[in-house]
C-alpha cells in the first residue's frame, strides 16, 4: 500500500516537472545571422524619433486638426445633443 502512494507521488512529481518546466525550445541561444558582429567592430544603430512626429501626423496622414473632436462622433452617434442641426 506504502508503494503505490509512493508510487502515485513519484509519478506525479514527475508529471508536474515535466509540464512546468518550459524545457522547450522557444528561445534560441547564441547569435543569428542578423545580429550585429559586436566583436567585428559592427555597432547597433539607434534612429531617434523625430521631433513633434505624434503631434504632426494626425494633420499630415488623416487631415485632422488637435482640438477638433472625434472627426466620425456624429456619424456614429446621431442622437447627440452637439450633432443635432440646430434650427433658427
């Protein structure tokens, strides 16, 4: 009786290691073909962003202004007291 418990345990155990222990191969080790040769004098190259890039880009690529509200609120949202006509 002690050695089946014993047994189940063990089994177990081993089960538990097997499943938990992320001995797959996800990660690679050692350097690729695109890595930099570090030791070959090649060096990684940093591109800083552009100066007011997020600012500027909503006017460049989608003609649309800071300030102007969501340009699609009132397509989507007919019923709002804002997109209503109002009448004179």
């Amino acid at each position: 009786m002690v050695f089946i418990k014993r047994f189940r345990y063990v089994t177990l155990m081993l089960c538990s290691l097997a499943l938990l222990s992320a001995c797959g191969k996800s990660s690679h080790y050692g350097y690729r073909s695109y890595d930099p040769c570090i030791s070959c004098g090649d060096t990684i190259t940093f591109y800083p962003n552009e100066e007011g890039g997020a600012q500027r880009y909503p006017r460049d690529w989608v003609d649309w202004e800071w300030g102007d509200g969501n340009p699609n609120l009132c397509q989507e949202y007919p019923n709002l007291d804002r997109c209503q006509k109002m009448d004179p």
